[in-house]
C-alpha cells in the first residue's frame, strides 16, 4: 500500500501538493497562529519539543483518505494507512525544526505576496479580497488560520531550498553523466547541448532527493521522536 501512496505521489504531483497542504492546515489549526507553542496533553506523537495532537492526526487521516479514496486506485488498509498519516506529520515537524536550526525565516511581505499570487483567489488577473474571504468560509476556515499554515508550508519547504540547493555536480559526476549519452548526437548542436542538459538536470535532481531524505533522517536519527501508536 506504501508503494501505491508513494506511486501517487510521482505520478500525481498535484495530488500531493494538495495532501501537504492539508497537512500544514491540520497542524496550525492544533499549533495557533506563527508561534511553535503546542498543548502537550492527548498527543499520539511527539518531535522534539513539537507534538500532534490526536485531532490534528484524525482530520489529516479523514482528508488525506478521502483524497486518495477518489484519485487514486488501489486497496486502503487502515493501519498501514494511519501510518503513512502519522510519519507525514513528523517529517513536517522535522522540517520546521530544520527551519530553526538552519535561521530560516518567512516575512509577511513574503506571505502576502504569495497569497497574492495564487490563482484561485485572483478574478479578471488581480486578487480578489470578496473571493478570498467566500473561499475560505465555504471550506471552513478563518484568514487567520490559512495564512498560519501557508506560513508554516513555505517555512518547511525554504529549509528544503537551503539542503537542496547546498547539493552540486562533481566534474566527477558530470563526466559520467556526459557518458550516459549513449544515443548518437543530434546533427543539430542546439538539440544536443540541451539533451546533455537534461540529463545532467535529472543527475542533479536525483543527488538533491537523496541529500533531502539523509538530512531528514539524520534529523531525526537526533531529535527525540515518540508515537504513541495505541491512540491513532
């Protein structure tokens, strides 16, 4: 069922995009407005010194099922499910942390101008305040608390940029990458150039995934980390 989720994931990139989006609703609305403060009691895990509260892991789980119920094909187990729920929730803990110890902030000049920019707020190519506020209401939440979890998305993903965008191409590598151009070369120069781009782009790629997830487990290999199973 793993496979099946993380196979989504690939093949329905908006669809995770969604489920992430879901998931830093979730955790604000339990967390409160920018701060890390968190209630410590009924919580089925705890980061660091972060925790998910059994409510914030109920309605994470209800959506994200819902979503992949109808998008995606495939048997749903609960358990195996309800664990896949809770380790997304740690590793969004595990970047805001990472966000902290990497000085990583957002201004609300930033914030503003991304929710400016979103599309689905904006009428006739400018945002629309009116559609903005009927939005949120007809999906039950407050400004407050989507522009929180906006905030806390952007925090976790710009520790991503910084540990993504540290990761660069040995002359090594890209010598390699050069010999993987086993096809014959394009009469056209121009064809060819940006075909060995490519697959240098996708080498690079590949190395800034796997320097995510290391520096992701390390974290977590570091930061106290208890789930307390029997209450999902």
């Amino acid at each position: 069922m793993i496979k099946v989720m993380r196979n989504a994931a690939h093949n329905y990139p908006w669809l995770l995009k969604s489920l992430m989006g879901i998931l830093a609703i979730a955790f604000v609305i339990t967390m409160g407005w920018w701060g890390f403060g968190e209630q410590t009691g009924n919580a089925v895990a705890n980061v660091g010194e972060l925790t998910i509260s059994r409510d914030e892991f109920r309605r994470a789980y209800e959506n994200m099922y819902r979503i992949y119920k109808e998008q995606v094909t495939g048997e749903f187990k609960d358990e195996t499910f309800k664990q896949f729920v809770i380790g997304q929730l740690v590793d969004n803990r595990v970047w805001l942390i990472a966000a902290k110890d990497l000085g990583v902030t957002v201004s609300e000049a930033d914030l503003r101008e991304l929710i400016l920019q979103i599309p689905d707020f904006q009428k006739n190519g400018a945002f629309d305040p009116e559609l903005y506020q009927r939005l949120l209401a007809a999906n039950h939440l407050t400004p407050a608390v989507f522009e929180a979890a906006q905030y806390k998305e952007v925090l976790g993903n710009k520790a991503r940029m910084v540990v993504r965008d540290s990761v660069a191409l040995t002359p090594s590598e890209i010598s390699e990458g050069q010999a993987l151009m086993t096809r014959p070369q394009d009469s056209n120069p121009a064809n060819s150039a940006a075909a060995k781009d490519r697959v240098l782009h996708d080498l690079l790629f590949q190395k800034q995934q796997r320097a995510l997830v290391a520096y992701q487990e390390s974290l977590k290999a570091k930061i106290p980390i208890k789930i307390h199973r029997e209450l999902l």
